[in-house]
C-alpha cells in the first residue's frame, strides 16, 4: 500500500505531467487492490460513522458527525473538522479537513488545508491552503 500511496503522491506533486486518465486509473486501482480493509482504532474525537473500507493512519483527529467512507485512506497527522462527509478519497498526511465539507473521488495532497466551509468537492486532485472555493487549486478528473 505504502509504495502505492508515494507513486499517487509523485503524480500529484507534479501537475503539470499527468492526464486525468492516470490519476482515475490510480485512485480505482488504490481503491480495488490496496484498500481492501479497515484500520480504524487509533483515532481521536467522538463517534464517527463509518461505512467500511476505511483505513486511518496514526493521530487521526474526527470531529461530530463525521460520515467516513466507503472507500477512504486518510495519512497521519490529519484533521477532519465537525460535519465532514468523505467517500472514495486519498486524504494524504497532515491535511485539514475544514467543516461541513462533502469530498467525494478526491485526492487531497500532503499538507493540504481546506479552511473552508459548506462546500462541496467531487472529482479532483486538492492541493494547497485553500480559505474559499475561488482558491481551489484543483485537476478535475471524471469518474464513471
């Protein structure tokens, strides 16, 4: 899984050197041969729900109401804020997550900051500190 995830974080890294096609073809990979159970025992907040894949790495913090999966891979370090929905989604290591935000097929890059509200997000690679939508600095990709 670990060389998976760096190959996906390499591409994303590098912008301007991918299409769309590979980063749908390595996010379906990921999803159908890599994420195949959950890791969910070592996170911090309250109750969460879960619909199963979904693989957390160490220090984890969720906030309320939080709806995680199916399907989601979320790195170290990361925060995911009160009222967040999330499914079929690489989140890489110490993102934030900010609240009442929907990611749906997404790759969300390592230190990523979404600080932001209300909004939702399908389809597309995340990268950045982004405080509104007009600061999304996204690839969008279509899934079928």
């Amino acid at each position: 899984m670990k060389g998976k995830l760096k190959e996906i974080e390499k591409l994303i890294n590098n912008l301007e050197l991918h299409s769309q096609s590979q980063i749908k073809e390595l996010l379906n990979g990921f999803f159908k041969n890599y994420l195949k159970r959950s890791k969910i025992d070592n996170f911090l907040g309250d109750y969460p729900t879960f619909i199963e894949p979904v693989y957390l790495e160490e220090n984890v913090k969720i906030g309320d109401d939080a709806l995680l999966g199916p399907k989601v891979y979320i790195g170290k370090n990361c925060e995911i804020k009160d009222y967040v929905e999330i499914s079929n989604t690489i989140i890489f290591d110490n993102a934030k997550i900010g609240e009442n935000i929907k990611l749906d097929n997404c790759i969300i890059g390592k230190n990523t900051t979404l600080n932001c509200t209300n909004i939702t997000i399908d389809n597309c690679v995340v990268i950045g500190d982004v405080k509104n939508k007009e600061e999304l600095y996204k690839i969008m990709f279509k899934f079928k």
